[in-house]
C-alpha cells in the first residue's frame, strides 16, 4: 500500500486536504481523514493496523496521478508525512555511516593520509557491531538532527541553499516514518523515499561541522509506503541539468546492504525519553551510499535531483535553488 497526500487551494478561505492510496496512475481517495497524521491516529483509536483503517475508509472517488504528478493539476502534492498546523511536533532527524559502502565519500572528505578518520572508525565499529541478535543492543550509530517539520519538501518543490551555505548535495535515502502513540511507544507508519540534502563542502574543512551541515531543507516522498519490503532496495540517484542527466548512480539499500539493522537505528533514536512524546511524528532518514559531490558534481542553479527506489512509488525529483545574496548578520538584543 503507498499513501500519497495532496491539498487543494480553491482560495484563499479554502483549502482542500486529501489522502489517497495509490493504484497505478489512479488516486483513490481516502474518506472522512484529511492527512496521514489523522489516518493513524484513528487506526490507533480502533486498535487496529494503518492497511486495515485504509481499506475501511477507502472510497470509489479517483483522481488522475499523472496530472497531479507532472504539476498540472490543481491538487498538489504534499509530503506524504506531516503534523498539521505544527510543523514543530514533527522531528526530522537521520543516521549515517548505516551502509556497508557508506564509508568511502565521508573518508575522501576527511582523510589525512596518516591513520584511519573518526568517521571511519565509527564505520569499522557498526560493521563489528550493528546488527546486534535479537532482544540484544548494538552500538550506536551516528546521529545527527535536521530541523523541524517546516524543513519539509515535497515532490516538485525547491530545495533551497541559503546564502550562508557553501554548497548543496543530494543525499538519496530511504526514511522511516513513525508516530509516538498515548503510551510513549513509538509505532512505524512505513517508509518513503528521501533526499536529505546536506552542505557537503562545509561539511568537509572539519568532520565537526557535520551538525551544522545538515540544518538544511531536505524532502520525502511523493508516497508513503506501509509495510514496505526493507529486505533488499535497489534504487537510482540522478542529477538533470537543463534536460540532460549529467550524473547518475545505482544504490542498494534495504538490510542486506546495510551495516546496521533496522531495529539497532531505531532503538539509538527513541531510547532518547524525549524521542518519545505522545502524538510527536518523527521522520528518520537511514543514510545514504552514493553522492555527486564524491564524483565532484557541483549542483548549479536549477539543476533537477531524482531519487527512486523499486517498489516505493513514482520518483522524488526537486530542483536546486542557490540563494546569491550576501550572508546578512543576524544580531541578538536583550529583552
């Protein structure tokens, strides 16, 4: 089942909010639920599972895909995941150094030629021990915070680098989906394809300024999958510059690919107390193993990201967005 969310503006005095399960080019419209959020909250209050509170307010109402899709239509698409109207109950959030591959780009960045990088250690060190047995806890992964919900993009839209970044880079990934239930337990919604855009020339004068790399936009979707196949993901990262694809590269993700298992990345986010407040929607990218920057692409303005993965729905495309005026000073005054 792949879930897509789309608003309408009709005017200004209103706006139009659907669910939609996905059935090839058509959307079925989903009844009486406006967003997701609302969708599995009432699967929470029947006790019962999000495929099943789907197929009980499904509709025979349909909608063109390839219309809304191509930005033709009047619905647009939204991220397939959200908190309505506030944004801020909604933490987006990412691992990294997950992928048996994903050592390669972070080590070029920082390596001095003398001894094996922190980030590689750390690499070595999921490897040893992220994919702990069952009922066991591994070691940590490296976990960085992203922004808000307001961060958000969805298909189609611009993800920006501001005039204080030194550059942008697409980071294709696959990201978890999860809402706190009433008892603080954290509960999958599914899965979506992702593009966690990071500023990878600032990142790279200091491994330290990882953090700070990645306050930046970033987008999900267009659709979001419930009870995805995480077992094997193969999928394609593309950059497009005025039409032509100057870049591109296979990945595979999914748990045979990756360094450290699904319920070991999980349980290093919501160990955290406050990763567990009732009705906070959490959106946790798993990493990504391919990028440009490492073959030395410099995304330019108007450049077109694509992000796709076999089985999780159409691809996720969104242009580059260089913000060229100058860095303005933001001053602090007392109260």
């Amino acid at each position: 089942m792949r879930l897509l969310q789309i608003i309408n503006a009709h005017d200004e005095a209103q706006v139009e909010r659907r669910v939609c399960l996905v059935e090839n080019d058509r959307l079925r419209l989903i009844g009486e639920h406006a967003s997701v959020y609302a969708l599995a909250q009432a699967a929470l209050a029947k006790q019962a599972t999000l495929a099943a509170t789907i197929d009980r307010y499904l509709t025979s109402d349909e909608l063109d895909y390839d219309e809304i899709y191509a930005g033709r239509a009047a619905w647009r698409i939204l991220p397939p995941i959200d908190y309505p109207d506030e944004p801020s109950r909604c933490l987006v959030s990412g691992t990294g150094l997950t992928h048996k591959g994903s050592a390669g780009n972070r080590q070029a960045m920082h390596a001095t030629g003398v001894a094996p990088t922190d980030s590689m250690r750390m690499f070595q060190w999921g490897v040893e021990g992220g994919r702990p047995s069952p009922g066991e806890i591994g070691v940590s992964p490296e976990w960085f915070y992203k922004g808000p919900g307001s961060i958000l993009r969805a298909h189609g839209e611009v993800l920006e680098v501001p005039a204080y970044a030194e550059d942008g880079g697409e980071e294709g990934e696959l990201a978890g989906v999860y809402l706190i239930d009433a008892a603080g337990v954290p509960r999958r919604l599914g899965m979506t394809a992702g593009n966690e855009f990071s500023d990878h020339r600032f990142e790279k004068k200091n491994y330290l300024y990882l953090a700070a790399s990645k306050l930046r936009t970033c987008a999900i979707g267009p659709e979001l999958v419930v009870e995805p196949d995480y077992s094997s993901v193969p999928g394609e990262v593309m950059i497009q510059r005025q039409g032509e694809t100057i870049w591109s590269k296979p990945i595979l993700t999914g748990d045979a690919a990756m360094s450290h298992s699904l319920s070991n990345m999980e349980h290093h986010h919501f160990k955290h107390a406050a990763h567990r407040r009732p009705g906070d929607v959490h959106i946790h990218f798993f990493g990504a193993a391919v990028l440009s920057f490492g073959d030395g692409i410099e995304l330019q303005d108007g450049d077109v990201m694509q992000v796709s993965f076999t089985g999780f729905g159409r691809p996720l495309r969104n242009p580059v967005r260089i913000n060229r005026a100058r860095e303005t000073l933001v001053s602090v005054y007392p109260l």
